[in-house]
C-alpha cells in the first residue's frame, strides 16, 4: 500500500475495489490485525489496531481471503468453537449457529468436515464465524465470490439490515452490479493507491464505466484461433 | 516408485521415537525389530490415490474393484518393504517374516480404514467423536486433540500401553519399574509431536488464530491440554505420574521449536523432521523428571508445572508479539 489514507463512517457499506494484486486483501489485512504496517496507523471503531489488538480483534468479524477455517472441525464445530472464544454461552452460540445455518443453507452439510465441503459450503461457514458474534465492525474479502444466488441474495439483505442498525462493512469485490446495488461509499485502488472515493450517487457514469476509466481498461485483443475478438 | 515417495522417509528424520529405537536396535529382541519395520513401512503405506486430486480421479476409469486393488497393492511397491522383509529372513527366519507381513498388512488394512471410510461414511469417522473439552477456548482443544489423533505417533504408544498391560496381566511376576520405563517410552512416541504443535495447521488456520481476540497462551494451551490428554490416557494403565512428568517436560521443550520452527506434518504418517538438539533436551529432561517422579514423591511434578508454566507464558508472549511463523 502506498500512502492509503481512507475513513468509512459507522454504518456505512464501503466497497473496496481494484484489480487482482492491487492491495485490497493486504488492506483487510492490515485493519484486522493479521498484517502489520510497515508506517502509519489503522483505527477501528476509535480502537488502534496496533496497540489494542485484542480489544479490536473482540469487536470485529471477519472473512478473510484464505476463510480461516480447521479441516479438522465440521461446519457447525466451527461455530461451536467461535462462539465461546467471543464470550457466548454455550446455548446462545447452539441457538445462533442454528440460526445462521439455516439463513446460509448450510443445515444440511453441517457434521461434515470442512476438508470435504464444496468451496461455497466453506466459504458461508466463513461468513458464518463472522456473523456469529454480532460484531460491530464487519470486514468481508470477496463475500460474493462462490456462492449460490439465493446465499448471495440472503447475504446483500443481512449486510443492509445490520449496517441500517450501526453495522460499519467493509468489503471488497469484484462483482460490480451487487456493489452498485449494495454499497454506499466507493473506494477505488490502483497500484497501491486510491483512486476514487465517493458515495454511489456522485459517481459521474456507471460504476463500471467509472473502474474502466480509473482503475483498469478493459483488454482488447484478437484471439483469431478462437474466432473471437476482444474489445 | 517415485522420487516423491522416497521423500516420505524423511518424516522419520529427527523422530524421537523412531531414534530411539534405531539406537536399540543392537540389543533389543524381536519387538523393537518389527515395530522399527513397521516405522519404515509406514510412511509408504498411505492411500496412492489420495495423492490425485479428486476431480482427475473421478475423470479415471477406475472400477471400484481396481481402485480397492491398487490401495491394497500399495504398500508392495515399495522397495523398502521387500528390503525390510528381507533382512527379517536373513537375521532371523522366515515364520518371523511372514508374522510381520501379516502385523504390517492389518495395520495397512487399519490406516486405509482411517483415510478411507471417513470420506464416505462421517459418521464412521472415530474422530468425529473426540468431545468438546468445554471452557472458551474448549473447541480449540477438541481441534487439536482430532489432529493428534490424525498422526501415528499415538498409534505406536497405544501398542506400547496394550502391549505393556497384557505384560502385566499374562506375566506371574511383571517387573515393577518396568511400567514407570513404560510409561516414559509412550510420552518420547510423543515427544516429537510436542516440538511440532503447529505441524497440522493450515495456512487457513493460522489466520483464524490470529483473528481471534485470544492470546498467545491460549493457543498453546489448547494445544497442551489435547496432548496432555492423549498422553495420560495412554499411559493411565503404566504409570500415570512418570507419564505426566514427561508429558510436562516434553512441552516444555516443545514450545521453543514449535513457535519459532514451523514444521509442517502430514497426516497419517509419524511425525517427523524437528531438531535433533531440542529432541535430545526434551529426551534428557523427559527420562530424569519421569524417574524422579516414580523413585521420590508426587511434589517432584510441582517443579515440572512450574517450569512448564514459564514455558507457555513465555512463548505465548512470544505469539503476541511476532505472530505465529506461518504463510497466512
């Protein structure tokens, strides 16, 4: 990252975007503790991420890149397992996790192991574990990749509702039409930096127009073997 | 053959157990012969076609029958296995080698039961039942307790634990020391494992560490109680109290390298490739505080816990502070 210097307000949607390398998931990375920056400072809900790393870590739900999840453990054992960490009972977390499970149509895969579930099935118990605890910040890498519709639709009405009661998320994508639709602040990145950042509604064209212009053209090319050319 | 698969052997490079035993080797009897045999055999006993991805495998025209043979015939293609068997008729005779090709097929028959019926049958999976310990950080233990259960080192204690109590039973007049001796021998099976705590976590699983609001100590607690656990239940029918010393020493040991050394295992195979001088300390302290609990009092595992404590908080301090080696 290179000079990133960004404020998401509480209860706001902020869509992080930028091509494949850009520094997105470094950023995630970053504000949830798993990275250190090399200079500057990274605040969550007032709490320095460097200096109360805990008190931090206690507040937030995360999806990371890798997910983060045990093979060793099922889908509803991962659950079982966050739940007491973040200081439910263990009923609550038995009555949340039923919940969610049936929210994420996971009910059926629940017993089985994560090392034999299907990258959607993992990814939703990722989503999950960072649901469970209702945290007051959420940081989603690429929640929308993977998934089913009805778990994406499921999922776009949930981040609306907790973040209409004071829920700040921050999420990244590459799925443009669901963060037109979704987000209310627009953070744009390219090589590090960022490029555009603004709500929805004082974007000058289409978002896609807007990340085409500033952050990535399209590629144009001939694939005359395949019969087809790009632009 | 392949040269992937000669690189198997190097999971029991640096295995206290496997050492020790090599060490015997000149002056043991029959026993530590097959059970030296069977730890060569073994890394080459895996399931071959977990090995392919299961998207090209369902590509394959394999019939079940085929696939069944293959994993049967696995172990056969090894030349290791041909070599063990021929140094077993050559030094001893051949009713002898034929008994250890039966002990390594059922113990191939039992590996291929752990890989292969868990896939398709969960509920016949034995590690879906490990319970959860309870307490927050309770998932984490049942987590690691299914890990370590998911390696052989324990396998070779529970045949030390059974072989030592049918001793005790079938013997007119067992020898008393020789379960305190016991009981050390099944915590060194698992010594290694306490200098590779990490070994079987993912890349995946070193990030949820690091985003959960726990500290350092924690994490290596969960693991030292699933191990702990495991340890005394092998050990409860020799000696509980010479088991615990060593348990506690063999963690404490442990913590260092496996903090700071990040030694990744596989599952289904001993563990193997952690330091040599780490697994000599953690032998050395294993056996004297082992001895010094069976031949004084119970009072000796009080300075045990007290530098075992030291350990995990130091270590765990250390967690906190540079973050688990790991590719996360």
């Amino acid at each position: 990252m290179d000079r990133l210097s960004l404020e998401v307000e509480t209860g706001a949607i902020c869509a992080f975007l930028g091509p494949n390398g850009a520094g997105k998931s470094t950023t995630v990375k970053m504000l949830t503790g798993l990275l250190k920056p090399t200079s500057g400072e990274a605040v969550v809900a007032g709490l320095n991420v460097a200096s109360e790393p805990l008190a931090v870590k206690r507040i937030i739900g995360v999806l990371p890149e890798n997910l983060g999840l045990f093979d060793a453990l099922t889908v509803e054992e991962h659950l079982y397992l966050s739940g007491p960490i973040y200081g439910l009972s263990r009923g609550e977390t038995r009555a949340r996790t039923d919940q969610l499970l049936r929210a994420l149509a996971l009910e059926n895969g629940r017993t089985t192991f994560i090392e034999h579930c299907s990258y959607g099935m993992r990814k939703k118990t990722a989503l999950a574990m960072a649901l469970l605890h209702n945290p007051r910040v959420l940081f989603l890498d690429e929640p929308f990749e993977g998934i089913d519709p009805v778990t994406s639709k499921t999922l776009r009405g949930l981040l609306t509702t907790v973040a209409a009661r004071g829920v700040t998320v921050f999420l990244t994508s590459h799925i443009l039409t669901i963060v037109e639709r979704l987000a209310t602040q627009i953070v744009m990145i390219r090589d590090g930096r960022a490029v555009w950042n603004s709500r929805p509604d004082e974007l000058p064209k289409s978002l896609e127009d807007v990340y085409f212009d500033l952050v990535e053209p399209p590629i144009e090319e001939d694939l005359p073997w395949l019969g087809c050319s790009l632009s | 053959m392949t040269y992937r698969d000669l690189q198997k052997l190097g999971s029991l490079a640096g295995n206290n157990f496997f050492l020790f035993v090599f060490l015997l080797l000149g002056q043991s009897g029959g026993f530590l012969q097959v059970l030296l045999g069977l730890l060569l055999l073994f890394p080459f006993s895996s399931d071959p076609l977990r090995s392919i991805p299961s998207e090209r495998l369902q590509q394959w025209p394999l019939t079940p029958r085929i696939a069944f043979a293959l994993r049967l015939a696995s172990v056969w293609f090894s030349p290791v296995a041909w070599i063990t068997v021929g140094l077993i008729v050559w030094t001893k005779s051949f009713q002898f080698a034929a008994t250890f090709v039966g002990i390594s097929a059922l113990f191939y028959a039992l590996g291929s039961l752990f890989t292969w019926v868990p896939a398709r049958a969960p509920r016949l999976n034995i590690l879906s039942h490990v319970p959860d310990f309870g307490g927050s950080i309770g998932g984490l233990v049942r987590k690691n307790a299914r890990e370590l259960l998911s390696i052989l080192d324990p396998y070779a204690g529970l045949v030390l634990t059974l072989s030592a109590t049918a001793y005790r039973f079938l013997s007119s007049r067992p020898e008393p020391d020789a379960f305190m001796i016991l009981s050390m021998l099944v915590a060194l099976t698992l010594s290694t494992y306490a200098l590779c705590l990490f070994g079987l976590d993912t890349a995946s699983g070193f990030t949820r560490y690091l985003l959960f609001p726990i500290r350092g100590w924690q994490i290596l607690l969960a693991k030292d109680v699933a191990f702990l656990t495991v340890l005394l239940i092998l050990v409860a029918p020799l000696h509980l109290l010479a088991g615990l010393a060593a348990g506690l020493m063999a963690l404490t040991v442990g913590h260092h390298s496996s903090v700071r050394y990040r030694v990744p295992q596989t599952h289904w195979r001993f563990t193997g490739g952690a330091p040599l001088t780490s697994g000599l300390l953690q032998a050395f302290l294993m056996f004297s505080a082992g001895t010094l609990v069976a031949r004084t009092n119970a009072w000796v595992l009080l300075p045990c816990v007290a530098l075992f404590a030291a350990s995990l908080w130091y270590f765990g301090r250390d967690m906190d502070q540079a973050g688990l080696r790991s590719d996360a």
